[in-house]
C-alpha cells in the first residue's frame, strides 16, 4: 500500500502544538550557549511540510527550524559548525575547512551560507538523505520514522509532555543552506525573517502554516488547510520556480493534482531566467538534489559561455541523464 492510500487520521491542532513544542524544546535542551539558546527559543519558526504531514497524518520527515535574525543565523552557523569539527575529531576523523561566512543574495538580500572546501560531502557518516526544503530522496520510511516521530508512538509521548527519545540533536549534515540534526530537526540558514519573509521564497500553498517558538502559537492558514483537504498543488509563486516544476514530481507520485494553471504560473516565471547561465541554474536547483545535477552545471562552467545555448543544454541534459 502506498503512502497515499492508507487511510488518514490528521491531527488536531492542539495536539500539533504539543508535537511542535516538545520536539523544539528536546532540541533547544542540548544547546550549551545560554544565549544562543535563549536567542533560538525566541525566534525559532517551525513551517514547511512537516506540520502539513500531521494535519494529513502522514509520515513527517523533518522538522524545519528558521530564525527571525541574521545575527540568530550566523551564531547557530557558528556554533553547529564548531560542533560538527568537534564530532569528526573524536572519530579521527579528516580534518576538513568549513566555516560559515555572510554573503550577499542575487535579490541584494545578505544571507548566511556554510562553505566546505573538501573532495567529499560534509557529513560524519558520508550519507545524503538529509536534504533541503522537505526533498529528501524517496526510501523505506520504517527506519526513519522510527528515528524521528512514529504518528502511532512518538507524537502521543511528545503530546504528553515525554522527553523526545530521538538520538542527540548532534549535526549529521552541512550543506551551504542548511544544518540536519540527528533526532530529524533541519536548521535553515538559506532564508530567515518573520514567517510572511520566509513563505515569500515558498512555493506551494499547503506548507505555509507555521509554529512559533516565542509564543508557543500556532497558525493554520485558510488556503493552506483548503490545498490540504484537496490534495491540489496551489503555486503562490517562488524565486525558485524551476526547483517548483521538479518539486512537483514528488506530490503527484503521492497522489496530489495540480492543474495546468499553475504549471502555466511556474513557466511565465522560468521565462524571466536565464538557464544558460550556471550561476542561474544553481540558484534555481537550491531545493533540490543539487548533486543530481552536479555533472550539468560542471559542464556548462567549464564551456565557453557564449557557446552555451539551448542546443547544448539539451544535448548534456539528455547525455546526463
């Protein structure tokens, strides 16, 4: 039986709260910098598709934390980094250079990324199924919900006010965007604001209720619980529109529709791009198995970009794949 055929016993948003509170305050409980932590119980918001997953009562794969702050973002940065150095020393691990560091964004915005200078990913046990805005490869979910948060067990004990069982909240994986604690918490460092920031760079309707840590409170959004109850793929529109396109693979193989309008929303977007140039494509593949897509973009850096058109695309696009 798939994912989307079992039968579905959402939620009830109280009991999300409790889930959202317990699981966050399980993680801010591991934090050893008083004022970091205090800085993270202010202003984290938890949104995305993990509270979408509860209200279907589905598998949720991650709990996404931002940050209202760049500065909240770069001393999370700073001290998950120093964490994850720490952790690969005690396993003899090799040393590798990883640092965080403030960059301006393409809209003018500056953001925070991690940079990792090594011939590997950066992760201790050289795995990949932590991935970036709610698109983790597709694999057995036994394993991993049992990790993370079983609908039949766990979030009856987070509900409950019982400490979260989950493996320490220690870094399992950096990418440039984003830090993966073991336990399944995700910190984002690609974006950060208040929630109506954050959902400015979202794409789909249905993700965009949100928890936040300050006041304990959670908000259901009217079209975001109406997309839910449909099962449709509402395009609100995105920075990222071709990371949308692919996205949306990954809910029609779980059952949803989406009509062509918004694929027609999604296109008049893409149509702004330049795809040719690999700095572009990149940015567009934020969100998405970028190393899916690693061999394309080398391709096109290492050719003359006067030469890169369309033609070419399609022809290492095809090979690629």
């Amino acid at each position: 039986m798939n994912n989307h055929d079992k039968p579905h016993h959402g939620l009830k948003s109280k009991t999300i709260k409790s889930v959202i509170r317990n699981k966050i305050n399980s993680w801010l409980d591991t934090i050893k910098d008083e004022p970091l932590r205090d800085a993270c119980r202010k202003e984290a918001i938890v949104t995305g598709g993990c509270i979408a997953s509860m209200l279907l009562g589905e598998d949720v794969n991650d709990f996404d934390v931002y940050f209202r702050t760049k500065g909240t973002v770069l001393a999370v940065a700073k001290y998950y980094v120093a964490e994850f150095k720490k952790g690969r020393a005690e396993q003899g691990g090799v040393p590798v250079e990883i640092y965080p560091e403030e960059i301006t964004d393409s809209d003018g915005k500056p953001r925070i990324r991690i940079v990792v200078k090594s011939a590997g990913v950066a992760g201790n046990e050289q795995r990949q199924d932590y991935q970036y805005f709610e698109n983790g490869n597709d694999h057995d979910a036994g394993e991993y919900v049992r990790e993370a948060f079983d609908p039949l067990a766990d979030v009856k004990k987070l509900a409950d006010g019982v400490a979260d069982d989950a493996p320490k909240f220690t870094p399992a994986f950096l990418s440039s965007n984003a830090i993966s604690l073991r336990g399944k918490v995700q910190l984002i460092l690609r974006f950060y604001g208040e929630p109506d920031d954050i959902h400015a760079n979202y794409d789909f309707a249905h993700c965009m209720n949100f928890w936040e840590s300050g006041t304990s409170s959670l908000t259901l959004r009217q079209e975001a619980l109406e997309a839910l109850l449909s099962r449709v793929l509402v395009y609100k529109g995105s920075k990222y529109p071709l990371c949308s396109v692919i996205r949306s693979r990954k809910f029609i193989e779980r059952g949803w529709r989406i009509n062509a309008g918004q694929y027609l929303k999604m296109a008049m977007q893409i149509s702004r791009l330049d795809m040719t140039d690999h700095a572009t494509l990149e940015e567009q593949l934020t969100g998405v198995d970028v190393a899916y897509f690693a061999e394309v973009i080398e391709k096109i850096k290492a050719k003359d970009p006067e030469k890169v058109d369309a033609a070419y695309l399609t022809e290492i696009i095809d090979r690629m794949f």
